[in-house]
C-alpha cells in the first residue's frame, strides 16, 4: 500500500502544480484582455483555467491570496528577477525588466491601475523590502539610518513597473530606453555613495547653489 502511494505521489504532485499554473496563466490571460481587471471575479477565472471554482479553493484559500501568488507569478513568467541579492541586481534590475515589460503592457498596467492589482502588489510589499534591504546594505553601511531609508525608497521606485510606465509615457522612451535610464540613474546614486557623496552630503548642496 505504501508503495502505490509512493507511486501516484509525484503524479498527483505535477497534476496537482499544472492545475496551479493553469489557474495563474488564466488570471494572466484575463487581466491581458480584460476592460476592468476589478470586473474578474472567480467564476470567470474557473472558467478561463478549464476548473470548476471549487478547484481554485484547494490551492488558494481566498482571491487575496491567488493575488498575492501571482505577482511574483508573473515575474518569473516574463524573466524578469523580483528578488535582488546585490546592489548589482538592483542597478542592473531596470535594464533587463523593462524591455520584458513591454511584452506584456497590458497585464503591467493592469496591475499598475486597478484594484486587483494594486492588492496583488501589496502582497509583496515586505518581502520586497526585506530583499533590497538586504542587497543593498553593504552600499549602505556608513549612512545614517535615515539615508539609507532615503536610497532604499529611491531603489524601489527606480526599479519599479511605475518607473517603467512614467519613462515610456511621459519620456517617450521605449522599454530598453527606459529600462538603461532607470538602470543608469541607480548606478549615478549607488556610485556617489562610493565617493562618499550622498544626497543629504552638504557638499552637494553647495555644488548645486552654484550652479
């Protein structure tokens, strides 16, 4: 008996990971396609993944938690690296994310505009501080707590899908235009910190009144 459950074991498991995987790319496809994201409901998703709605349950306990699965989900679909573990990643992040974002526009700003997606971000909020914090902080060791709160905040905006949509919107950048700006701008930051220049340094601000 416990062979046969040793058996169908990993045959349920992949059964059980492709379920999985069809319920995220249905959201996906839904959200590319959609007028209002905030419309999509568990009904269609189920429909969409070829399940019934009950199936949607035994992997995700609630929508909020299908939400907060499929951010990540999404990057790892389009190649793009969500958790950075040196300073390298993060200036590099911008550079090698945004031209892949542009394969997927819609779905981005659907997650960038809606309700659903606004939620489904939110959901990776601390592990997202957790993980520049942490690649950044060698950079970062001889700054007050205060600076380095400052470049942390200025890491995750650069390197963010809001950075990519403002650069391509407002700067009529493509996705590679827009991801060496963003990427270009961490290096100027993260390289003044080397030089022992820092936004809130005084220096800078004599500079600047020079000008």
């Amino acid at each position: 008996m416990s062979l046969t459950r040793a058996y169908n074991s990993p045959k349920r498991a992949a059964q059980f990971q492709e379920t999985r995987e069809a319920i995220l790319s249905a959201l996906f496809s839904l959200m590319e396609s959609v007028e209002n994201p905030d419309d999509i409901g568990m009904d269609a998703i189920a429909a969409e993944a070829g399940v019934q709605r009950r199936t949607i349950f035994r992997h995700f306990e609630n929508k909020e938690e299908l939400l907060r699965a499929f951010w990540p989900w999404l990057n790892a679909r389009i190649g793009a690296s969500i958790k950075p573990v040196t300073r390298e990643d993060i200036s590099d992040g911008p550079r090698q994310a945004f031209p892949l974002f542009d394969e997927h526009d819609a779905a981005m700003r659907a997650a960038l505009h809606s309700r659903t997606g606004r939620e489904m971000r939110a959901g990776t909020i601390a592990n997202r501080r957790r993980d520049f914090s942490a690649a950044l902080a060698p950079a970062l060791d001889k700054l007050s707590q205060s600076e380095r709160q400052k470049i942390e905040a200025l890491a995750h905006l650069l390197y963010s899908a809001s950075a990519w949509e403002v650069l391509k919107d407002y700067g009529g950048l493509d996705g590679t235009q827009a991801g060496e700006a963003a990427s270009w701008a961490l290096e100027l930051i993260l390289s003044a910190i080397n030089s022992g220049e820092t936004a809130a340094d005084e220096t800078i601000a004599a500079k600047g009144d020079k000008r």
